[in-house]
C-alpha cells in the first residue's frame, strides 16, 4: 500500500522543517512509524528504522560530497580569477611596450625621413649649382664661336668686298 496524501504531507513536513535537530525528527518519525504499524499489519514492504537512519546518513555523506564539490568550485575559480589577472596585467605590459615601440619607430622614422630630405636638399642644390655652372660655360663657349664665326664671316664678307672693289 502506498502512503496516503495526509502522511506524505506529515512527512514532507518533518523533513522540510529546520527547527528540528536530526533527532528530533528521527523521533517523530518513528512515533508516526509506531502509530502507523497499527493501520498495516504487513510492514515488510515498508522503511524501517533502520532503513530511515540509513537513508539519513545517505543524505548527510551526498550533502558533504557537495559541500565539497562546491568548495572545489570555489577553489578552481579563485585560481581561474587569479589567472585572468595575470593575464590581463600581461596583455597591459605587452600594450604598453608595443605603444614604447611605436612611438621609437615613429621617432626613428621622422629622423630618417628628416635625413633624407636634407640629403634631397643638398643634392638638389648640388645639381642646382651643377647645373647653372654648366649653362655658364655652354653659354660662354657658345659666346666665344658666335663672336669666332660672325668675325670669320665680317672677314670673309671684307676680303669679298676688298677683291671686288
């Protein structure tokens, strides 16, 4: 025979009732078990003193076994937290020395290019000054066979003009 509605709640009760010390409801039990042992004759099919007791214990070792669990929760997660920090306090010394070395290529790289336009500025002011030289002396050779070639050719125009007159 299955309990009836008013005993399952009887024991849900003592059960669920905090203010009970485990005795105390070791206790209630067994007084309802011996009330009960009156309205079934045949209890062998049902829990026992002892069965409760067992299944007490039971309950106490599963309630530690999880205490323990959450203990060992506890633990991995305080050891996960550390590691997160000293991973983050990692990626902060890696940003922090790849914003140093940013900045040195930017320096560096505004000297080179600085070294570079001043070598463009030299040259260009070499081939500048090259380059003027180099018109001067055209210019001047180019003088010099213009003043050669038109003598050359008053001189010829003269002597063509002396033989015939």
């Amino acid at each position: 025979m299955s309990t009836s509605p008013k005993r399952e709640h009887i024991i849900k009760a003592i059960f669920s009732n905090d203010k009970l010390s485990e005795e105390e409801r070791y206790s209630l039990i067994v007084d309802l078990m011996d009330e009960f042992k009156g309205n079934y004759p045949n209890l062998q099919n049902h829990a026992t003193k002892n069965d409760i007791k067992t299944i007490e214990l039971e309950i106490k070792r599963l309630e530690e076994k999880i205490h323990q669990t959450d203990l060992k929760i506890e633990e991995v997660k305080v050891d996960l937290s550390k590691e997160i920090h000293q991973i983050d306090l990692k990626i902060e010394e890696v940003r922090t020395d790849l914003t140093k070395e940013i900045a040195q290529v930017k320096v560096d790289l505004t000297k080179d290019i600085e070294k570079v336009r001043t070598d463009l500025t030299k040259d260009i002011e070499k081939t500048r000054t090259d380059l003027t030289k180099e018109i001067a002396e055209v210019k001047t050779t180019t003088l010099k066979w213009t003043f050669i070639f038109w003598a050359s050719q008053m001189l010829a125009i003269g002597s063509l003009i002396y033989k015939i007159f």
